[in-house]
C-alpha cells in the first residue's frame, strides 16, 4: 500500500480540538425546516439588476438570521457555568473554507447593517480568508454561524456547534419542487431550500429553536421586511 501523512498543525489542530470538544460537552439537538425562496430570488434579481455589486443568497442569509436573533434573543446567546449571557447585537460568523481549513470570519452588528453594507463586508472577509490575512477579533467572537453548503449541491446536512455560541445553521442547496396552489392544476414548481439549526439544549429549547425558525422562514419567504 501507498500511502502519506500531513502532520497537523496550526488552523487544522485548532478546528479539530474546537469540534471534538463541541461534540464532547455540547448537547446538540435538530430542527430542520424548508423555505420557498421565490419571492426571495425576484427581489435579489431586481435589486441587482441596478446595483454596481451583486447580492447573494448568503447576504439575505445573514441579514434574516440576525433579525430573526433580534425577535429571539434566546437564540442569540451563550452558555456559562453560572449564567447565560444574552446578547443584543448579531455577530454573524459565516463558515469560509480556505487551503489551510475553515475559518469563521464575523459580521458584527449585522442587524443594524442593510444588504449594501453585509454585501461589502462579506466581499472583504472573503478576500482576508482566502489570503490569509484574517486578523483575530475578525474571526473570534460572533454570537451565531451559518454554513452553506448550497452553492456546492448539498441538499441538506446537519453542522457542528461553533462554542461557545449555542446554534449553527446548516443551509442546503437551492431546488425547483411542485407544491400545493391555488391554480387550475392545483400545483406549481417553486424554489425551495431546506435549512438544519443545531442547536445547544442547555441554553435553547426545542420550542425556542422551532420560533426562531418560523422568524428566519417569515424573512426569507417575505424578503420585503429585510429591506425595511
């Protein structure tokens, strides 16, 4: 047999011991919901069809997650061994492969930005990471995560705990599918995409986990009220 090894260092040892101790000491639980991204695709191809930069999925992603952590605070929080601590703001952290490994880089106050502003944040983030210029208070300290794996055909997968926040969203691939309406045929094709929160069963229950959902739902099938 043939075969070679890679000795593990640096951002590979950091992820391995993070998630192993994720696993390890943190409770997770599942909640997987699909949402109808229609309504959402329209206004993302009407809005870029004037803007210089093109938004995409993952910006409305990051604007709904964190107003749907605003209308949920409990969500947006982090567990200690004596209190929980709730946060106000949304620090997005958005999951970014890289050569060297994933990193999270982070978003903040995303609740308080339009999707001009997370767009262009994004765009920065991205071109840090993928150099390796990164600096630290730009990817340690968000209070949320979110993984897509959509845009690499994963229809749906459940991720790993970024601690010491309490949830990550796992976001699917985008797909055409017939559902109930009210028509002559009694159906019709609809962009849908399902999405797996994990979260932590110390800080957030089941059914604050299944109200957060229905928030993030509301945005992205409505994405008029992200605009407003």
């Amino acid at each position: 047999k043939q075969w070679y090894q890679r000795r593990v260092r640096g951002m590979r040892k950091a992820i391995a011991k993070r998630l192993t101790q994720s696993k390890q000491e943190v409770p997770h639980y599942y909640l997987t919901v699909e949402i109808g991204l229609d309504a959402l695709m329209a206004t993302r191809s009407e809005l870029n069809s004037t803007a210089p930069s093109k938004l995409s999925v993952t910006d409305f992603l990051i604007k709904a997650c964190s107003k749907a952590l605003v209308d949920v605070p409990q969500v947006n929080s982090q567990w200690g061994d004596t209190a929980i601590r709730q946060y106000t703001n949304a620090d997005i952290s958005v999951a970014v492969a890289t050569d060297s490994g994933l990193i999270t880089p982070i978003v903040f106050g995303a609740n308080t930005k339009g999707l001009k502003k997370i767009n262009g944040d994004m765009a920065s983030l991205k071109e840090k990471a993928s150099a390796g210029k990164l600096q630290p208070h730009e990817f340690q300290g968000g209070t949320f995560t979110i993984s897509n794996l959509g845009m690499m055909g994963v229809q749906e997968f459940t991720a790993v705990i970024n601690p010491p926040q309490s949830a990550i969203l796992a976001v699917g691939a985008p797909q055409k599918k017939l559902v109930p309406a009210n028509n002559e045929q009694g159906f019709e094709v609809s962009t849908v995409m399902s999405v797996t929160l994990s979260c932590d069963h110390r800080v957030v229950d089941g059914a604050v986990g299944a109200k957060w959902l229905q928030a993030l739902k509301r945005y992205l099938e409505k994405p008029i009220n992200l605009l407003l």
